[in-house]
C-alpha cells in the first residue's frame, strides 16, 4: 500500500441507542463533536503508510471531525496511519442499527 486505501464507510445509530459510559479507560478518546439530532454522523475510514501522504478530508460536508490514529512497530506490518473523519451531511431520521460498509479490494495479480 502505497497511497490511502478507503477501508469503509459507517453511518450511526442514534446515540441514545447506546449505552452509558461510566468511567473513561486511557486508551478511549473523546471527541467535542457537534451533535444536532437533525444530522445522522457518519465515518469514513482510510489507512496508509505513516507520514507518506496526507489522507483525504471530506468535500461538501456540513460538519466534519477527523480523528487520526498512528501505528507503529506493529508485527510484519509497515506503520501505518488509519483516519476516521466523521461528519453530517444531509439532515434526515437517524437509522435504526449502526450499518458499516467495507470496502471489496482484490490483487491484481
């Protein structure tokens, strides 16, 4: 991999569908993202090489919050950087279940 890869999209259930968090663990991380009841949030997902090029930044989009996460030393595989940018586009009812769509890549060989 030698350029970003889009790994998925997700779109979310409302929030209220999903239980409390009690006690905030070092490894979770918070977000002040804009909530408004009137916009489902979205994600889209994509990974490259760490520090090789930069990852896409959603076009067209009312609201959007990157969150970049950096892999290094990992077993057999090269460092990498995922992006999660999450964002709201067009308003409308919130689904009922939070979907993900992956993304199909196949070698060619």
């Amino acid at each position: 991999m030698s350029e970003p890869v889009h790994l998925c999209s997700i779109v979310f259930q409302h929030p209220s569908q999903f239980k409390s968090i009690e006690t905030l663990r070092k490894q979770d991380i918070v977000l002040n993202y804009p909530f408004d009841e009137q916009f489902p949030i979205s994600c889209e997902v994509y990974a490259a090489p760490l520090g090789h090029q930069s990852l896409p930044l959603m076009h067209n989009v009312k609201e959007q919050v990157p969150v970049i996460l950096w892999y290094r030393n990992l077993d057999n595989i090269p460092d990498l950087e995922v992006r999660f940018n999450f964002y709201y586009n067009a308003g409308g009812p919130w689904p009922p279940y939070t979907y993900i769509v992956w993304k199909n890549y196949q070698k060619n060989e």
